[in-house]
C-alpha cells in the first residue's frame, strides 16, 4: 500500500484521488475504467479533452456522476455479465470493490476462459465439445523437443510468443485454457496431467521431467508464455519473427548478439561468461574474441528444424 498521490487522473480510484492511501483495490478500480472504455468506446473520465486534472480529479470523487456514466446507453448492448463486473470493478468503497481472486471467477471472466461459460466439479472449468477439435494432441511431444534445443533457442521462442500472430497458434490458446481448470492463468502439473488424460492422450512416464524444464522460472507450474514457447510448431516460425526476435535480443544495436547483450535480455544468466557459454552452445565454433552472433546465423538456429522426437510411454 502507499498514500502518494501520483498516476494518470483519468484512472485514478477516488481513494487516491482523494489522497488517501492505495493498494490493489484501487489497480481493480483502473483496470474498470479501461473496461468502460473497452464496452463503450469513450473514456470513463475526461472526455472533454478541455478538461484539466482538477477536473477530471472532481469528476471521479462525484459518485452521481459516475452513476450517469454507468446508466450511458451504450452499455445496453453489454451483456448481464460484462455489466455486473464493471459496477463491481467501479464499486467507490475500496472495501467492497472486487479482488482479482474474485474477478477471475466471476462468470464474466470464466466465460472465455471456459469457452463454455459454466464451471463444473468445484473450481474446475468445463471444456465445451465445441472447442474439443482445437486440442493440441501433439503440445508434450513438441515440450519434450522444446526441452532439447539450445538454451538461446529456447530463449529466442520465449520472446516469439510475445510477437506471433494469436491466429496462429490458436490450438495451443485453446489448450492452454483446457489445462489450466482453475483459470488462474497457470497450469500445473496435475492440471497438465489431468487434462491429457480427460482427452485421452497417453501420459509418458517422462512427463514430470518435461514439465519441470519448461518450467523456467522454476514455480512449479506453466504460465501462459512458457506453454506457448514450448508448444510452437515449427510452422509458426518465420524470418520475419526471427529478425523481430533477433532485434530483441540484440541491445546494442550492432547487428550482433554478444554475451553482454544476452545478460542484458536475460539478467538471471548471471555473468557474460555464462551468456558466452550459451551462445557457444548454439554455435560451437563461435569464439570468445568474435563480437557475437550475426542476425544471418541467428535466423539458421531459429528456423532450423527440431528433429522428431517420440515420447515412450
């Protein structure tokens, strides 16, 4: 928590503006007011461009006037739902504003995450049939390639599922969201080990192994990023993705991956001799007097191919 007032007005909850103190409630309270505009298509507040902050700062602590924006005709077209959350997200009392655990049940939210819109068996999220064909049947043979690439090429899918096109790679979305049964946007192990066998794919008996070296940053469950990564096909790997992906990597901006551009990307490497050793690992011949790896050599590694690899059950 913390008692600054500081922040965009527009998006300020009334206990900040009022210069009171702040915490998560009041980041629910923002995450509304982007809401709103997302439903409507005009800002919550300010949407006179004349308007000043202090203006603005008037606007949100006046509760009738926040009450005339939730009445705007435009959210008629919203459902029951999507309205309901935005008055619990836009609720004035800090006290009694939803939290993000609340948030992430609410039937709003588990409507997408569900693909069906109903929950079943406690917290779990049902699977809609309608969806059952965009199952990724082949997502642990590609982790378990994943698995064996090169750490940089592991690093370089990390960041290309920030940049590839959702249409893409909408059978891993959807099996992402099969697995992770609680919607809290992580899949654990048992949530992975349960879906495979709710859609009758074989569980190796490597799977936990597999599991814990997808699993980078080491809190013994998936996140959305992490899953995508290790579930690419090499299809959904272009030139075009692999110079955006290159240009990331490469800090300096002289066309070349060194081992301190690698430690800048990626702090947790520790040292640049560790980031030398990863990129020699990809490039054996590449020596330690070399300015690091070209954006040529790079795309080769990125687009080369994984070799087929069968999970032994």
């Amino acid at each position: 928590e913390g008692n600054a007032t500081a922040g965009t007005p527009a998006y300020m909850a009334p206990e900040v503006a009022a210069g009171g103190t702040y915490g998560t409630a009041s980041d629910m309270w923002s995450l509304g007011v982007i809401s709103y505009a997302l439903f409507t298509g005009e800002p919550l507040f300010g949407g006179d461009c004349a308007d000043s902050p202090a203006e603005i700062l008037d606007e949100i602590l006046d509760a009738g006037y926040l009450e005339c924006r939730l009445n705007n005709p435009a959210l008629l077209d919203r459902s029951l739902n999507a309205r309901n959350l935005l008055r619990r997200l836009l609720e004035r009392d800090p006290r009694n504003r939803i939290t993000p655990e609340q948030a992430l049940k609410h039937p709003f939210i588990r409507s997408f995450l569900s693909n069906a819109g109903e929950a079943s068996d406690g917290d779990k999220i049902c699977i809609d049939i309608r969806f059952a064909h965009l199952f990724d049947s082949h997502c642990v043979e590609r982790m378990e390639r994943f698995t064996r690439l090169p750490m940089l090429k592991r690093m370089a899918m990390m960041s290309a599922a920030h940049l590839i096109d959702d249409d893409s790679v909408s059978a891993q979305q959807h099996t992402f969201r099969m697995f992770d049964q609680n919607g809290d946007g992580y899949v654990s192990f048992a949530e992975l080990e349960d879906g495979l066998r709710r859609a009758g794919v074989a569980v190796s008996t490597d799977l936990r192994k597999v599991f814990s070296r997808v699993d980078s940053d080491n809190n013994d469950a998936l996140n959305y990023n992490e899953f995508m990564a290790a579930t690419l096909c090499d299809t959904d790997l272009s030139e075009n993705l692999a110079l955006q992906t290159f240009d990331m990597m490469d800090i300096d901006g002289d066309g070349f991956i060194s081992p301190k551009d690698l430690l800048n990307f990626e702090p947790n490497l520790g040292s640049e001799g560790h980031a030398l050793d990863v990129l020699m690992e990809a490039f054996p011949q590449l020596l330690a007097s070399e300015r690091g790896v070209s954006a040529e050599e790079f795309v080769v590694l990125y687009l080369a191919r994984a070799p087929p690899l069968n999970i032994v059950n």
